[in-house]
C-alpha cells in the first residue's frame, strides 16, 4: 500500500492515504468480475456516498452536518475494506493494474469523509466533532494496519515489485509501485504475526495519546490567555488591540476586564508593544508553562507515552530509535545527515546571540533599566535596536499591508508574473466559516486549474500555526482537479476596521501561497504522488521559495500601497526591511534550531532510554539537558515550542516527528535557489515556467536531489542561507558555520 496510507490514522495525515476522489467502481469492476458474489462492494449512502456535483468536486458545506461524520466514517471503511478484499481475493495474477492500481484507486469515499472533516477539526472545530475524532482515530489506525499488515494482499504487491525489472512502467508507475511496496514494508508488512500484533497495539495506542495531546494543547493554549483589570496593564498596544482585547475577556465571561489569547509559538506578537514589564513576564510564562503544570492541561505524561511507544515500535524493525524508523523516504535519509546540517550552524548561531543579548542589555541600560534581557523583553529591546540601528519600525510598515491587497494584488500577482496564473473571487461556493473566500484559479492557456479556498482569521475554533491542504486532489487517472485552502492565523481587526497584517503575515501568505502553487500545478497520473505528497523535509521548500516575492520591488509597488493615503510604501523602507532581516537571528533562527533539535534528541531515544522517563519531572529534565547541551543561550531563547505544546511532533502518531528540522533543510534549498532566481534574472516567465517544470509539477516522482539539480544545474550549497540569516560575518565562530567549499556536509546521501 502506498506510504500515505501508512500514515493515514493521524489528524489530516490520512487526507493524502486515501486521496482518491472518483474511479474506484471502475476499477473494482474492471479487475474483479470473476469474484464471487460475497465479495461485493456495500453500496455506500449519504452525502459522501459520491462526488460533489459542485465545480471540480468542491466539498459542498451546506449539505453537511456535524451528525454525517461518524456514520460516515464507519460506512466508508466498510467499503474500503471490501475493496481491498476483491483486489487480494481475485484468482488472477498480481499485476500492476490489478493490484498497484487497483490499490491506489480504493477508499475513495473515505478519502472524501478524511479530507472534509479533518480539515474543519483543524480550522473550525467543535466538542462534536472533537469526540469523533477521538473515537475515531483509533478505528482508523486499526484500518489501516488491516490493510498495509495483511500478508495476503503484500503477497499480491510483493510479486509484481519482484518483477519490476520484466514490466514496461512510466516514471510515474515506477515510482507508485516502490511507494506502495515501501511503505507496505515500513508498516510491518514482513514482520512475524506477533510482531505485527505489537505493531497494531502501538498503533491504536498511539492514535489515542496524540489525539489527546493536541486536544490538551489546543483547551490549554485557549485557557492560558493573559487577563488583566485594566487599560493601563496593556499600555503600548494599539486602540484596536485594546478593543479586541476587551471584546475577548467579555467572551469569556469577565466584562470590564482584558484578555489576549496566546498563539501557538512560545514568543507572542503582543510582548514588543507591552510597555508593562510585569504584563510582558506575565503574558511569556503563560505561554511557556501553558500546558507543563499539574493539572488538567499537562501534556508531560503523554509526551513520556508518545515518546515510549515509537521507540519501541522502531525496535521491532530492528532500528535503534524513532528518527532512524522514520526517516527512510527523507531527502536526507539519515538523522546524522540533519544533525550535522544543523549543528555545522551552531557556533555562528551561538555567537550571534550573545551579541545580540550585549546589544539590548546596553539598550536597556541607556534607557535607565536595571535590569538584564530576559526573553520576555528580548523582542521589544531588538525592536529598539532594530529601529536606531537600522532606522527601522516595525509599525510604521503594517499600514501599507492591507490584507485583501496583499492576497490579491500581491500574492495573486506574482503567481500571474511567475506563472501565467489568473484568479477570479467566487460567491456561489458554501463555505465552512464565513471568514474564509474563494477563488477559482486560470492557468496561462485559460484553463481552469482549480479553485483555492483562504481562511486567514485567528479564532478560538483553530488549532494555531498556518498550513495547507486539498480538498481534492490532481489526478488524471481520477480526471480530477487540485480544491486547495491556506489557513492562517491572523488576528482580526475589531468591527469596522481596515483589516491590516503585520510584514510577518505578508510572508506567510506568500509561503502558505507557496504551498498552493505546488499543489495547482500537480501534474501526475496518481493522486498519492501528485503535488505536495513529498519527503517531509522537501515541502516545504517551494513555499519558502515563493517568500522571496513578497519584498520584489516590481511585486511590492503593486500591492503595498498605504490604506489612508494610497501611497506605495517607500522604496527606502523595503531596504530597511531587508537590511534589517538580518538583525535578530540570535532569536529569531535560535528557537526554530533549538525546536528542530529538541525534536531530534527525543527521538533519538531507544526503548531502554525511552522508558526510563517516567514522571512529569524525568521530563522536563530531559528537555532541559538536551537544549543545555547545545550550548545556545537557552536561558534568553527558549525554543519555538516547548515539548509540552509541540503540536509539530506530539499531535499525530507521526506528524513532523524527527522532521522539525525539515524548516532549515528546506530553507537552505530555498535560499540557494532565490539565489538562482536572482542570478537568472529574477522575476521572469521563463524562470517560472523552468521552476514549475523541474519542481512545482514533479511531485514525488523522482529524487529530490536530482529534482534540485535539473533546476539549478547543480546541487545544494548552505551557503546562501548563512549569507541570508547574517551567519557569516566576520567573527570565527561565524566562518565555522560552513564547510570548506559551502556545500552540505559530506554524509548528505541520495536516494
């Protein structure tokens, strides 16, 4: 079975495990005509019973009930299950079609069911909903066991991957079979009964822990939202923010008090505006202690379990610990090969931000404070420095970026430079929230390519971060076209305002955009290797490629533009942006490093090491020695995410699991690559139409570092992302941050 379907039990993981939207009757049928009658297919009922009549199979929302899912669910995987009983009963011989292809083209109802309801328990969930998913996680891990652990259908698949040399295949049917076999294989699949027995015991169990985990995570995050008693406690920030922060603590059941709700990540945008160093401490320890204290929130068993459970599942495959399980389909194959990629930057990184703690603790001492940075002020004392050494503030850039401007005369229009694309606003479409707006997507013949849905607002209904997904997927085999939505979360300006972001949410809705690009101009026969079902540490590299937009001169005149005086936003004050980017990385690159790390080092655990961490205080132990033994200054800059609320890696079996480091690997094929753009001429239609050709159409069609070199004509080089992060000054710290010749370190291996 394909490898998507191995991770198909988890939140939103199964979107892509079952991801086929139409075509499964015509398969079994075509393949299974000799089977007798009690193998047929149950005839499937309800709304998901068949396709959407809407254009391009658009989930239609206003047909849908909350109630429909369970049913839905039970009745899908019913039908899935009797479908794979036809492929692996039929009399005839295994053969590509019959059974790789017969294979990818079942559970197309549960590919519908998955794709609509784990999309809305990320973006707009409720109790009811919450409980399906809690009931039904466990039930979808023991249906996917069945499936990827019967020996009887990998019998089937096993025949016709023996026979691969004899068989005429595309590059695509090639690629198909190795991931339906792979990841048969990475399941268990040539495991012994009883080994396959603890496989689909750790399974279940670990649908249930994770599951729980990110309900926590998401109850604690809501719950841990800062109160104060007065206007004078939140001094600094904006009238807006003020009223927003009222209207909140009214909701909440305090009239007459405030309240600012925490984001996911341990820093929150409001600290370099709170004037009050007791709001700011105050506001920072509930985010970092949100969901490590006793009580009902507490995450620090569960991590221990989560942590436990893989460790012991990666030693029934013989493989020393987690990261070595799981990272066999990674661009980087090897957990050493991302350990040595990251840590080469540690030194450079160290050095930079006991720097940076001189210059704000000197910042702070002009100002008259008598006291020392603490990460509480780290972001409102580089604001200061940021804003004297560079003449640059950060508010006095947010009025030229108007959110509906910045989407379509700015995202919109680069994609139209780059690639020839066209959009046009819908109104006809049911939606899943009243604040999300659709687009149907032209492509540069004419043609619809498909339509994107955009969900930008913070609510209390969503889970934190920004992300993508399909509704459904490409595929030619199935005659169906990319349905993509962006989420995001950003905070919504109060009743009557102009809607404005800040210049970090301008780059998440180019990177976000990125990663709709990619899924838009899929162009594979098979849905399961179509558009972003990619390594986990190459997808997010067409996103970060696509950032470099957002701050081109020709992209910027045309959408950042100030909303009171229609003025575009000065040419001056883009290159201190840019001059300025480079300030801060002690902080701003130390938490996603120290995040990546953390990842790697509870992940690195064996069974033996794994299971000695039992209390709550083993593992908040264990977090502290494994970031102090990076040598970061720890103590300013915390990590991104705390294990305890680390959604990433802790809230589906697999997730981003040993992957974290996936931002950084990927950053530095994107900056390496803006660096091509640049070198090529930039923002060009041919640049485009060779980007889109050599990566933004492949897919997970072939190797990724072969895919990087038919862009670029050569292979990765770090150096441009040191360049980038301002990691290579002067100091010797900083030069150590490279290889001798720039490129990755030398165990980087290929598939």
């Amino acid at each position: 079975m394909k490898a998507q379907l191995m991770a198909a039990v988890a939140a939103s993981a199964l979107l892509a495990g079952c991801s086929q939207a139409n075509g499964g009757d015509e398969m079994a049928s075509a393949n299974t005509a000799a089977l007798p009658a009690e193998n047929a297919v149950p005839e499937a009922t309800g709304y998901f019973a068949a396709e959407s009549t809407l254009p391009f199979e658009a989930p239609d929302f206003s047909k849908i009930s909350d109630d429909d899912y369970r049913p839905a669910f039970e009745q899908a995987m019913a039908i899935h299950s009797a479908e794979i009983d036809q492929i692996k009963n039929n009399p005839d011989a295994p053969t590509f079609e019959n059974t790789i292809v017969a294979l990818e083209q079942s559970g197309a109802i549960l590919g519908r069911v998955a794709r609509v309801f784990f999309a809305l328990t990320g973006s707009n969930t409720n109790d009811t909903l919450n409980a399906v998913q809690t009931e039904m996680g466990p039930k979808l891990s023991a249906h996917s066991d069945a499936i990827t652990l019967d020996p009887v259908l990998f019998a089937r698949v096993k025949a016709v991957y023996d026979n691969r040399a004899a068989m005429s295949m595309t590059v695509e049917d090639a690629a198909l079979l190795e991931d339906t076999y792979e990841g048969m294989v990475q399941a268990g699949a040539m495991l012994t009964a009883e080994q396959k027995d603890q496989v689909r015991a750790i399974n279940t169990k670990l649908s249930e822990v994770t599951n729980e985990f990110g309900n926590r995570v998401r109850e604690g995050t809501v719950a841990s939202a800062l109160i104060v008693d007065s206007e004078e406690e939140l001094a600094g920030l904006s009238p807006a923010a003020i009223e927003a922060a009222a209207k909140l603590a009214a909701e909440k059941g305090m009239e007459g008090k405030y309240a600012i709700a925490l984001q996911n990540t341990t820093q929150q945008p409001s600290l370099p505006a709170l004037e009050n160093r007791t709001t700011r401490e105050k506001l920072f320890r509930l985010s970092v202690d949100r969901n490590d204290q006793p009580g009902e929130y507490d995450t620090r068993m569960l991590i221990a379990e989560i942590a436990q459970l893989r460790a012991q599942k990666a030693a029934l495959f013989g493989k020393p610990d987690w990261a070595s399980y799981v990272m066999y389909d990674r661009m980087a194959k090897q957990p050493q090969t991302a350990l040595d990629f990251m840590e080469q930057m540690v030194p450079a990184l160290a050095a930079t931000q006991r720097r940076e703690a001189a210059l704000l603790n000197e910042k702070i001492a002009a100002e008259g404070g008598d006291f020392e940075v603490k990460p509480w002020d780290w972001y409102r004392y580089a604001e200061k420095v940021k804003a004297e050494k560079y003449a640059f503030d950060e508010s006095a850039v947010e009025p030229y970026f108007q959110l509906d401007k910045v989407l379509e005369d700015g995202v919109f229009y680069a994609a139209e430079k780059l690639y020839g694309l066209t959009f046009q606003k819908r109104t006809d479409l049911p939606v899943y929230h009243p604040d999300v707006s659709t687009y149907t997507v032209f492509d540069r013949d004419g043609s619809e390519l498909g339509i994107f849905y955009f969900d930008p607002f913070q609510r209390p209904s969503k889970r934190g971060g920004a992300w993508m997904s399909n509704f459904v997927d490409q595929s030619y085999l199935n005659g169906t076209k990319p349905v993509i939505y962006n989420v995001l979360n950003i905070p919504k300006a109060a009743e009557g305002e102009v809607q404005l972001v800040s210049f970090d949410n301008v780059n998440t809705l180019f990177h976000e955009f990125g990663h709709a690009l990619h899924g838009f101009f899929a162009d594979q026969k098979y849905a399961s290797i179509s558009g972003t079902a990619t390594a986990r540490d190459f997808v997010e590299y067409p996103s970060q490629v696509n950032e470099v937009w957002a701050t081109h001169p020709e992209i910027l005149s045309n959408y950042a533009k100030h909303y009171e005086t229609g003025e575009t936003i000065p040419a001056e004050l883009i290159e201190k942006i840019e001059r300025a980017a480079k300030f801060n990385q002690g902080y701003d690159f130390g938490e996603v490093v120290e995040a990546a790390l953390l990842d790697m080092k509870w992940h690195a655990l064996s069974a033996e090491e794994a299971a000695a961490i039992k209390t709550p205080e083993d593992v908040d132990a264990f977090e502290r020695n494994s970031l102090e033994e990076l040598g970061l200054e720890i103590g300013l800059v915390p990590p991104r995410y705390r294990s305890s609320y680390f959604n990433h890696i802790f809230s589906s079996p697999t997730g981003y699991s040993s992957g974290y480091y996936s931002y950084l690997w990927t950053e530095m094929l994107d900056r390496d690559s803006r660096q091509w753009f640049m070198d090529n001429g930039g923002l060009t239609r041919e640049n485009g139409d060779h980007y889109r050709a050599t990566v933004l159409s492949r897919g997970g069609t072939m190797d990724y570092f072969k895919m990087f070199e038919n862009f670029a004509g050569r292979q990765p080089d770090v150096t441009p992302m040191l360049v980038a992060r301002g990691l290579t000054g002067d100091d010797s710290a900083a030069d150590a941050a490279t290889t001798s010749d720039g490129k990755l370190p030398t165990n980087t291996v290929s598939k």
